[in-house]
C-alpha cells in the first residue's frame, strides 16, 4: 500500500490507549522466540523501544501453549507479555491497541472483531472515530483485602477480570500515593501477584483512579483496572450494573457493566511503525 514502509528487519508498531503503551510485533506463524529478557529488553526506555507491555500478534494455532476453549485455531491471538517479560492473561487498553493495529494491517475489516486472549476470546467493535469497544467478560467481586503503601494499609475488594486486581477507595489525595515500588499486598489472596487500584468518587458518574500494574509498575492507565474500579464501586453502592467515566492520569473511557459482561469504550492511537535492527534483537539472551 503506497505510504507503507517495507520492512527488512523485526517490524514493530508503537501504540498506545490512553497513554497504556505497546510495542505490537508482528509475527502470525510465531516465528519470534520472545523470551522473558527480550521483551524486558525492548520495554526498557532507555536500552530499548520503550513499553508497558509487548502485544505478539500470532495466529493461534502458533502460538505454542493449550489455548483456552472458545479461541479457534485460527483466530488472531493477543500473546501480551509486561514489561518485566511476565505472561499476563489478559490487558483491555492492550486488546483496543492490538484490534486498531488489525484494522490498520487490513487484517481485520474496521467494525466487530474477535481476538484470542489467554483470558478466552475477546470481542469488540472498532469504531468510526477511533475509539475501540472490547467486550471484557464477568468481573467477579470476591474478597476484602488490603494493600499497603508507606507503612499505611487500604482496604479494597479483590475483582477477577479474567487477570486480578485489588481496588482501594481511598479518602487521601490520590497524587500523594507513592507508587514507585508494588503496594503490599496479601499473598494467600493474590499468589500470583495483583493490579492494584486506588481510587476516589468523584460523583455518581465519574470515578478517578491510579494504578500499580504487577509486573510493570505505575501505569497511566490499565483497562482491566478501569472494568475492576467500576465493578467495585457498584458492588460497594448494592448495585449489579451500571456506566461510568474512569479519569486516569492518560485520559478517559467509559466502562459499562452488567450481570452477563463488562464493555469498555476508549481510544487506541498507532503512533509510529519500524523495525529492530536483527543483530541487536538477536544479541538479547
């Protein structure tokens, strides 16, 4: 396609959704050996590209690992590894980014999409106007918990969105929090690690909210935290559905819950395109 670059070394695509950013690798046959190291490598800022989080694009029937029971073989699967070089199952600002790319490739026709998670498969609709609707499954509220940050516990509700999360309303500035290392948190309730979201209402549409992503750090923004933060906060007001806006430090998007799925509804932005040079990639242990 003309304006397309042709690419002769490892192309990537940088994106991001409300400032949650990606560096997407093309790969559909699952060609790339993507260890840990690599991709920690690649997220790296200053030794590397620089991301949240590495979205592989593969068929799934490449992908190399038991795929969960509604993925087809031939679905285009989201393999989304953070930015420490961790498997994470599942990344709703990822799944926007990922779906805009297939458009983008011609790999998908702009509108309703399917794409394999290792959380089962994810749909959603790319829009007109940019903005990317993912229909994210259950959220599940299950336990009271607490994080702890600078000696100070919080208490929050443990929610599964296919990945879990601890959100904590908090009556503190959130701008105070320091984030800078993983809040503590419970082991017997979270043995594989947890988002935790720190949030406060600011009315009874709008919900503001900071994020730790297990894994990565602070983020600007985690779409699976946006779907657990909204779950939480109508499972606290006695309430088994509704809408609200989430403000996080890279924008907004609208999440909408119900008894039988969650939506989220927000932008995706493809910001630059390349390639990494195959005698660096290959250098990576």
């Amino acid at each position: 396609m003309p304006g397309k670059l042709v690419f002769v070394g490892i192309p990537f695509i940088k994106g991001h959704g409300t400032q949650n950013d990606f560096v997407v690798l093309p790969d559909i046959d699952g060609e790339l050996e993507l260890t840990a190291t690599k991709v920690a490598t690649l997220c790296d800022r200053r030794a590397g590209v620089g991301a949240d989080g590495v979205l592989r694009v593969v068929r799934a029937a490449a992908l190399g690992e038991p795929l969960p029971q509604d993925v087809p073989a031939d679905a285009m699967f989201m393999d989304y590894r953070n930015a420490d070089g961790s498997i994470a199952e599942m990344c709703g600002n990822g799944v926007r980014v990922f779906a805009a790319h297939l458009a983008d490739a011609g790999l998908l026709t702009p509108g309703d999409f399917a794409v394999g998670t290792r959380a089962g498969l994810r749909r959603g609709t790319v829009h007109p106007d940019g903005l990317v609707t993912v229909h994210m499954g259950v959220a599940t509220v299950s336990d009271k918990s607490t994080a702890t940050v600078e000696g100070v516990a919080y208490e929050g509700l443990a929610v599964d969105v296919g990945n879990p999360h601890l959100v904590c309303p908090v009556d503190v500035d959130l701008a105070e929090l320091y984030l800078k290392v993983p809040p503590g948190h419970d082991p017997a309730v979270f043995p594989h690690g947890v988002n935790v979201e720190f949030i406060t209402e600011l009315d009874e549409y709008t919900v503001r909210m900071r994020v730790h992503e297990r894994g990565v750090g602070e983020t600007l923004s985690c779409g699976t935290g946006t779907v657990a933060v909204t779950a939480a906060v109508l499972h606290a007001a006695g309430q088994t559905e509704g809408v609200r806006d989430v403000l996080v430090p890279g924008g907004q998007v609208r999440v909408s819950v119900s008894a039988t799925g969650c939506t989220l509804t927000g932008p995706a932005e493809l910001v630059a395109r390349g390639e990494l040079d195959e005698v660096w990639w290959h250098g990576i242990a």
